[in-house]
C-alpha cells in the first residue's frame, strides 16, 4: 500500500493512500515521522501535526505488508505571533477581535498568527493574503452572536470613474449587501487556516435563524467568506454552527481543504457546509461535512453576475470525504448562472441526505448556464432517500412558483434557458433509497442532453419504513416512494448493468427519452 503528499503546510503534512477503496483503507496502519509513531488510522486521508517549519523529514507507513517512505520539507515560516501577546484574553467573555485583528496586521510575509488554547470572542476579522491563522488544540474562535457588531460589505459599488463597479459581497447569487464574515478575505493571496481547533460562527445564538429569509440591516453572514482571493488552503480545523453558509468562496480560484470538519445542526436553515461561488480549481479531501442544507453546492450566481462578471465553476475535485445529513450531498445549482463543469467526485460516502447527487436549474438562469462533464464515480450511499436527482424545474426566487418557471408545456428557447449537459455516474452502491433512484425531469423546450449510469446498484426500504416524498423540488409533480427511474425530457439515456432491489414497480417510467437503446437494468425482489 503506497502514499501520496497530498499537502505539506508549515507544521503539518497531509497524506492520501493510494488504493481504491472508499474513505477506510483496507486495514489499519502507523504513521511514522523519522521513525517515530506518530498516529495509528484506517482512514485513507490522514493529517499529522506537531512538526517544526522549515524542516526536513521522512514520514514512513507502515502496514501489516510493509513499509513506504517518502521525504519532504516543511514550508518556511518567517514569524510566530501569539494573539494573547497583543492583549487577547481568549477567556469567552472579553472582546478579543481587536487584539486579533493587531497581530494579523502585524504578521510580516510567511508570518503565523496563533490561537493557543482558550475562547475567544470575536466580532468579524479580515484576513490578509501570505500568511497562516493557526487555531490551535482547544482553541476556539468564537462569533459574536449581535447582528449590529457585524460590519456591513456592500454588494456594489461604482468605481470612481462610473466605468464599472466593484462586488465585495453576495447573498445567494446576487450583489446584495451582506453581513461580514466571521474570518472574511478580501483580494487576498496565499491564505492558510490550520490547527485542530474550532471556529463557532454562533449561530445558535443571536437570532440568526429566525425568519432567515428577511433582510435584517443586511444579509446574513458566513462563517467564512473568501472574496477574489487565490491559493486558500485549510487544514483539520472544525467549522460549526454558521449563521448562513458556513465556508463561501466567492470568485476565488486554488483552494483546498483538508480533513476538515463541517458541522451544523440538522435543522438550521440554509447552513450549507461549503458553497464555491464562481471558483475555478477546488479540491476537497477527507473532509466530514454534516449540516442542515446541502453539504457541498457548487454555484456561480444568477442571472446578472453571469451577464455582468462571468465566471463559471471549473475544475471540482471531491474525494474520500464524508457527506452526512442535509439536503443534499453535493448539488449543482440552482444560482449557476454562468455555469460549472469539470466535477469529479469520488470515493466518498454519503450518508442520509435527502439527495445524493442533486443538479437543479430552472428557465431564467441564461444560456452561460450550462452543466457539463459531471462525474460520480465509487460512491456508497447510506439511507440516502432519493441517490440521483436532476431538475429543471427548481422553484427558487420571488418568480419561482410563477407559470413562466413552472410551465411543463414547451417555450421558446431565448438568452434565459439552461442547458445540463453530460452527467455520469459510475460504480455507486446505494442502500436505503426512499422515495426514488432517479428523478431527471428536462425542460420540453431544452431536454437533459446525456445521463449515463454504469454498474449501479441501489437497494430500497422495507415498505414499513418508506414515506412519500418530494422528489424534486418543483410544482405539479407528484410524491414518490419505492420508485426506480422516472425521466422526462431526455436526449439519452445509459443504464448499463444498473440493478434495483425493493422497489415496487418493474421498470423504468420513461417520457420524452430519444434515445434509450442501452438499457441493462434487473428488477430484483
């Protein structure tokens, strides 16, 4: 069993198994540094910390069937910088975002600000660009739970010579003047985030989930917001309790995250975990997210962003992380205006989400928005109510229940369509399906142009533990349970060696599908 680096930090090493299994290795294993153990694990994405800067070492696994070593150095650090020395008290009661806010000022290039063990109560602080925020073990950053300590970024700006305008903020696709962020970046560079610690949006506290849909002074915050920044990476620390989205990358391209934890409760209103909003080059690895929306949603604005600042999302990579509760594991759209393409996800667990892969669009989004080579692949599924849905229909927005986005009759295709391109996915295993396996419903003016399903297999509940439910998110359309494929509106569809167990009809519901020839499903009791 082999290794790769995945990601060398100041202090710390991440590493990633090469093998082909999911999230677990095949058996435990040791992790040693200049043949000292450091960690025992069977998770194929692991970190290890404790190291010196700017230090050479050998790091060793060592398995039940031998050894492999690789070498490597530690990234140059210029300055540690102790916020407790700049007057932080990190005792839960006092303001401490002034005196976190000096040392991060203070930090000289490569420059380390450190969070020791402690609570620290903080308004929103601004990071800058070359420069890591370490929240150490028991340290917890901790939001301020009053809306009116919070500044405000305003969504648009005219530049001076009213030649263009400049986006400091956005709430759920559009430039609308939102709250700052707990850790909020703005134009930055090289911008690390590491330790074993804990950053608390609070948003338990205060009132930011009551009536989470009206505008209060402004939009609710993130817990996190990058703005227009490149080459973000975050390392294991717990990100929990956002008032609103709770990691937000916004037009910002390179970032990583490793072995992080992603938590909110089940019920908290729009808290996904992460939203890169118009990013190009996002990779996620041995991550555990568990909220009360969708766990992953990759955007890239509505309809204005798209004419005015184009960006589409490119360049996914999702693998060997854990995607729990919410509505869904990872979702394409519906504010991806100016499209996204590239996605791979795979070797991933999901577990009782609502929807596993969920893609969602609907008339009005434009002709940039266009969904194209997206791929699941080795994927388990676990009391996932319905693995696979796509929807063209999504009945978001003021105008969303209007006739214009709800018609099932054919419009004129004009400069508001959408398009969902190529979608596959290939070796999942699905156990626990509710409602239904698959949900593709194609707009009659624009059908889905290519789903491809290779070696699946999906088993349902008992009919005792089902319940009907909506399947998409659209009007007119009825509940489901125990249903195995409906499509309409499809250009082709592939089902090769797709299998079904417990569901209660005997084959696929098919309306408006051009082109079905290959269809190898089993029907089994």
């Amino acid at each position: 069993m082999d290794f790769q680096i995945a990601a060398v930090f100041k202090r710390s090493i991440t590493i990633e198994l090469l093998n082909d299994t999911i999230c677990y290795a095949p058996s435990g294993y040791s992790i040693l540094i200049n043949g000292e153990e450091k960690l025992k694990s069977d998770l194929n994405v692991v970190t290890v910390d404790g190291l010196k800067p700017d230090t050479e070492y050998t790091i060793t696994l060592l398995t039940e069937n031998g050894r492999s070593d690789k070498t490597f150095r530690t990234e140059y650090e210029s300055v540690l910088l102790d916020v407790k020395a700049f007057g932080a008290s990190g005792d839960g009661e006092q303001d401490d975002s002034g005196f976190i806010q000096a040392a991060i000022n203070s930090c000289p290039k490569d420059g380390t600000v450190y969070l020791p063990k402690g609570t620290y109560l903080s308004k929103p602080i601004f990071l800058k660009g070359h420069m890591t925020l370490w929240i150490d073990d028991e340290a917890v950053l901790l939001g301020d739970p009053d809306r009116r300590h919070y500044p405000l970024l305003p969504g648009l700006t005219p530049t001076t010579d009213e030649k263009d305008e400049y986006n400091l903020s956005s709430w759920e696709g559009n430039p609308e003047t939102s709250f700052a962020s707990l850790l909020t970046a703005v134009n930055a560079e090289e911008i690390e985030i590491v330790g074993n610690g804990i950053i608390d949006g609070n948003g338990d506290k205060g009132d930011w989930w009551q009536d989470p849909k009206k505008k209060r002074i402004a939009w609710r915050p993130n817990t996190v917001f990058f703005n227009h920044c490149r080459s973000v990476r975050m390392q294991s620390v717990t990100v929990r309790n956002s008032p609103c989205w709770t990691i937000h990358p916004y037009y910002t391209d390179d970032i990583a995250l490793y072995n992080l934890s992603i938590w909110n409760p089940s019920d908290s209103p729009n808290t996904d975990g992460f939203d890169p909003e118009s990013c190009d080059g996002v990779l996620i690895l041995g991550t555990r997210i568990s909220v009360g929306d969708d766990c992953i949603a990759i955007k890239s604005g509505k309809y204005y962003m798209s004419d005015k600042h184009h960006k589409p999302a490119d360049h996914f990579v999702v693998r060997n992380s854990f995607l729990e509760r919410g509505h869904g594991s990872v979702t394409v759209g519906s504010e991806a205006a100016a499209g996204a393409q590239n996605v791979e996800v795979s070797r991933c667990i999901f577990k009782e989400t609502d929807r596993g892969l969920r893609i969602k669009t609907r008339r009005g989004r434009g002709p940039n928005a266009v969904y194209d080579n997206i791929v699941f692949h080795d994927i388990k599924m676990e009391n996932v109510h319905m693995p696979f849905t796509f929807n063209m229909f999504y009945f978001c927005d003021p105008d969303g229940h209007s006739e214009y986005v709800q018609d099932q009759n054919e419009r004129p295709v004009d400069d508001k369509t959408p398009t969902i391109g190529s979608v596959t996915a290939e070796n999942i295993v699905a156990e626990g399906a509710d409602q239904c396996m698959l949900v593709a419903y194609g707009l009659p003016e624009r059908f889905i142009d290519r789903i491809v399903f290779k070696n699946i297999k999906v088993s349902f509940l008992q009919k005792e533990e089902r319940k009907p439910g909506q399947t998409i998110m659209m009007d007119n359309f009825p509940e489901m349970t125990g249903k195995s494929i409906y499509a309409r509106n499809v250009k082709h569809l592939v089902l090769d060696n797709v299998e079904i167990s417990g569901c209660d009809d005997t084959g696929p519901e098919l309306i408006n599908v051009l082109d079905y020839d290959s269809l190898n499903i089993v029907y089994k009791s």
